[in-house]
C-alpha cells in the first residue's frame, strides 16, 4: 500500500489511499481490531463501512520501518545508475542545501563536462511531484559542469514556486539534467514538435521557455500558451518562437 507511486493514484484518480496510510501510521506497531459493517455499490462505486480499534503493542506490524527500508534500497538503485550529469546536479544540491557552500568539482567528471559550454536545466521531484526546475537557455559558466552545478544549486534553493529544499528532504529527491542545443528561431508552429523540440517564446524583454517531451503537454499550441505563462505574456500576444533539442539525463 504505501509503495504504490503517487503518478498512479493520480492516474487512478485515488480518493481513499492517503487515508489509509494515515491510520496505518496512527495504527504503527500496534494490533488492529478490524470489523467490516457493511459494503454496497449503488452508484458503481463501492462504499464499505468498517470499525478500526488499537490494540496492545505489536512489533510485526512495523509499516514505517518497513517503508524506510523500502525507500533506502530504492534510493541506492537510483543512485547506481545515474550518470556523470545526474550525480553531479546531486552533489551540487546537496553540499549546498547541507554547508551553504558550492560544491568543488570532481576529478574524475567525464570531458563533455569540462570541455563544452551549453545552457542546462536542472529540475527536482519528490515522490512524483516536481519540488523545482531552474536552468539557463545559453551557457554562462566557463563550462558545463559548472553550468549544472550553478542551476543545481538555484533550482534547489531558489524556484520561487517552492520553498528551499531543506536537509531532511534530501535523501528522497530525484533529479534530471537538460542539456540544450543552441536556439534556432522558427517562423510557424508547424516547424515545431513537442516530443522532440522545446519552445522559447520572446515578446521584447519577456521571455518564457518549455522543455520538450513533458507529460501532459501533446500539442504545440498546449507548449507555446505554457511558455507564454511563464514568461507573463498574454495569450493573444504576438511571440517570436525559438526551438531547441535536449540531451536528458536521469
């Protein structure tokens, strides 16, 4: 019950499941005396009407033990397999969110890494959910591991959409890499495709920008009126567009 992933209740449209972790919580180590009263499904949903009582102490029933360990393994296999890219946003958020400080590079960092200058985006999630994504569309570091070490650090502590990533948080956080490719300014939304191409809206000063390949985003003109939000332009408003390619690390 509680490793089920939360982008399947969403996808499940889940009304009863946090409940049911809750008073598995409330109900931690103890005995349960449970009684179903009743059960029906008048509307092709069914209701059931049940009594959950707390008994005396039982070691077995040990869900948030059983929980932590779930997420430590989970954790250690994730981290097995990230790359160069993804190990690094993570050791940039990490050192920063625990010393304040930027985190040195390290030795032993791939050449790409050292050798090249591109825009990168660094983006977040816990458990499902995006916890911040802040990046550069053009390079302003010396190179790009500095590039992602930089927005590591600002999409972990400086998204205004979330509050900064605290130290207890750390360990649940899962993070991916965007390596840009240069813009190329486009003249219609048919040179345009989601999957493959982000957006850049320009209006003057304002500027908004959407990575390629997003769940929930299937059409151009869904990414072009997201792009334009974010860059506070209106929707009626004339827009340069740019597109780009990325490299996904995760």
């Amino acid at each position: 019950m509680m490793e089920i992933k939360p982008e399947v209740c969403e996808s499940a449209g889940e009304c009863g499941h946090r409940s049911f972790v809750i008073m598995a919580g409330a109900f931690d180590k103890r005995k349960v005396d449970a009684h179903v009263l009743s059960y029906e499904g008048p509307f092709g949903v069914g209701y059931g009407v049940a009594t959950f009582e707390g008994g005396e102490a039982d070691p077995n029933r040990n869900y948030l033990d059983q929980y932590i360990a779930f997420e430590n393994k989970a954790r250690e296999e994730r981290m097995k397999h990230e790359d160069a890219y993804v190990k690094l946003a993570r050791l940039s958020a990490e050192t920063f969110v625990r010393t304040h400080q930027f985190a040195g590079l390290p030795k032993d960092l791939p050449s790409e890494l050292l050798n090249q200058r591109a825009g990168a985006f660094v983006s977040i999630h816990e458990y499902g959910k995006l916890r911040g994504c802040i990046g550069t569309t053009e390079p302003t570091q010396q190179n790009l591991a500095l590039e992602i070490i930089a927005n590591a650090v600002s999409t972990a502590t400086r998204d205004p959409r979330f509050p900064p990533v605290r130290p207890e948080e750390l360990s649940s956080l899962v993070y991916k890499v965007d390596v840009l490719s240069p813009a190329e300014k486009i003249d219609s939304e048919s040179e345009r495709n989601t999957k493959k191409y982000g957006v850049i809206v320009e209006n003057g000063d304002q500027r908004g920008l959407l990575l390629p390949d997003l769940e929930g985003v299937d059409t151009v003109a869904q990414q072009i009126a997201i792009a334009k939000q974010k860059a506070n332009i209106a929707p009626h408003e004339a827009v340069q567009l740019y597109r780009f390619t990325v490299t996904r690390h995760q």
